[in-house]
C-alpha cells in the first residue's frame, strides 16, 4: 500500500528544484509592490489641497501678465482718433491698437482692389475684432462719394423716388462695383454672378439668374426690379469649330452630351443649323432650346 501511495506522490530531485523557484518568483511579485512603495516614498494623492499652491501661482501669474499690459495701453487699448479707414496708413492702424501684422492684412485687402464703403465693411475684416471695432467704430470717418458706389464706366440708369435712389444695371455689362450697387448685392455675390455669366457666355434672361447659388425666389424678386439684360451681350460658342474644352465648362452640357456633339461632328461633319442637333439621341428637344442662344453655325 505504501509503496503504491509513494509512486503517485514521490517526486524527483528535479521536480523538486522546480517547485522551489517558483515558490520564490510567487513570493517575489508578492512582496515587490511593498518593496517599492518603501524605497520610492508615499505615492503622490492628487487632491484640492495639493492643487491648491498651483491654482494661486497660476492666478499671481496672470495678474502679474495683466499689469503688464495695463502699462503699455498703446498696444492694449490704442489712441483713439478720427480717420478714413480708405488708404490709412500701417502707423496709424498700429497706432490705433493693431499689430503689425493685422495692419498688413488690411492692407493687402486695399492693394488688391477692397475699398471701405460703410462702417460694415470695416467690421468685416478679419483683422479687426469686435472689440476692437467696438472701441474704433465711433471714431470712423467715411467719406460719401458718387465713386464709393459706382464705376465710373457702365454707369447704371438711376431715378429717384421720394428721396429713394432707385437704379437699374444691365447685367451682361456690369462689373463688380457696379453690381453691388444694386441693393440686395454684396461682393462676395456679385462675384458669383460674374463667375457664372463668364462660364455661360452671358445671360439671356433674368430668369437664369436663379442659377446662381443663393438666389431663391425672395432674393430674385428683389432684384429683377433693379436688373435688366441686353442679350447682344452674350459671347456665343462656334459649334463647328469649338473643342471639348470649350463645351466642358458649359454649364447646361454635361460631359457625355458635349463628348456626344464632339464625336457627332466629326463623323457627319459641321453642323448646319440647330435642327442637327435633334440628330444626337443624348440631347433632349428642351436641352436644345435652352443651348439654342449660345450657339453659331459656321
């Protein structure tokens, strides 16, 4: 019996070493983390109290920053005067309380054509915060001209109307000045208008003009009044001689349909009249009608 039991429990030299490390990698990993809190000290507690002699250095330090600005009240606060934004010098922006650098920015506006119409266009300028503007805005001085509002070619047709200047502008002709004349027109939406009357070759009607991006039907009946179009004006493309180039930017032709026209051509030749084009299956009979003023037959 006994040697029976020693067969299943008896253990070799061996084993024996075996089980003796691993007693003591166990007992290691068990104390280690004792060992270590007594040789590296009493793990840091983040709390209120100890936060508290930071939170104190870092409002002394921004009261200190405060004062020293206070000091310099030309950079903090400026000098206020009366001036013309149009054309005012670097100094006299610095002068009022902007850098170097926002000066230069408004300057940059200037050179490539900006102009300061109203107290608004002043406050749009990146470079001037509202606080800013806020403290500078009682002292603007603009100064109003016929030529702030108006080129001094294309010159719309105005009537007044109970002290209302009323105008009306040709729109094929107008520039952007001209443009934004016309009430309900800023300078960024002229410039969309203009952007697409080069991409179409013109406008035909005022109709089209709800093309535009952000012309819904309130913005177009406030403008069809004070609008008008001469469709002589419009830059008509040469059917039989116009390269894919020319029709891709088109904005009424997709790209297969003027791929369409292209490969039409030059397997049956030149085009002699808009009725040829009803021969090309992609174009529909009302995309024909609408291209119809745009095109010549040479």
């Amino acid at each position: 019996m006994y040697r029976k039991l020693k067969k299943y429990v008896e253990i070799s030299p061996r084993e024996f070493r075996g089980m003796v490390v691993l007693i003591c990698v166990l007992l290691f990993v068990f104390v280690s983390p004792y060992i270590y809190e007594k040789i590296m000290g009493d793990p840091l507690k983040i709390t209120v109290e100890t936060l508290a002699p930071k939170i104190a250095e870092i409002e002394s330090f921004d009261q200190k920053s405060e004062k020293f600005y206070d000091k310099d009240p030309r950079v903090v606060k400026g000098e206020l005067f009366e001036f013309d934004p149009n054309n005012l010098s670097v100094e006299n922006w610095v002068k009022l309380g902007l850098t170097n650098k926002q000066a230069a920015s408004i300057k940059k506006y200037e050179a490539k054509g900006g102009e300061f119409r109203t107290l608004a266009d002043v406050k749009k300028m990146y470079a001037i915060t509202d606080a800013m503007y806020q403290r500078i805005e009682p002292y603007i001085r603009i100064p109003e001209t016929e030529s702030s509002f108006k080129s001094t070619f294309n010159k719309p047709f105005e009537k007044k109307y109970g002290g209302k200047t009323s105008i009306n502008v040709e729109v094929n002709g107008a520039d952007s000045v001209t443009l934004v004349a016309v009430r309900g027109i800023g300078p960024s939406f002229a410039s969309r208008i203009i952007k697409y009357r080069s991409r179409l070759g013109g406008f035909v009607t005022l109709e089209q003009l709800r093309e535009v991006y952000g012309v819904d039907s309130a913005k177009f009946d406030e403008l069809q009044p004070q609008l008008n179009i001469n469709s002589q004006r419009i830059q008509k493309i040469s059917i039989n001689r116009c390269s894919m180039d020319d029709l891709k930017t088109f904005p009424y032709l997709k790209y297969k349909q003027a791929n369409a026209i292209i490969a039409y051509r030059n397997q049956h030749g030149n085009f002699l009249n808009i009725g040829d084009l009803n021969k090309i299956a992609i174009l529909s009979p009302e995309l024909i009608q609408k291209i119809a003023p745009y095109l010549k037959f040479e």
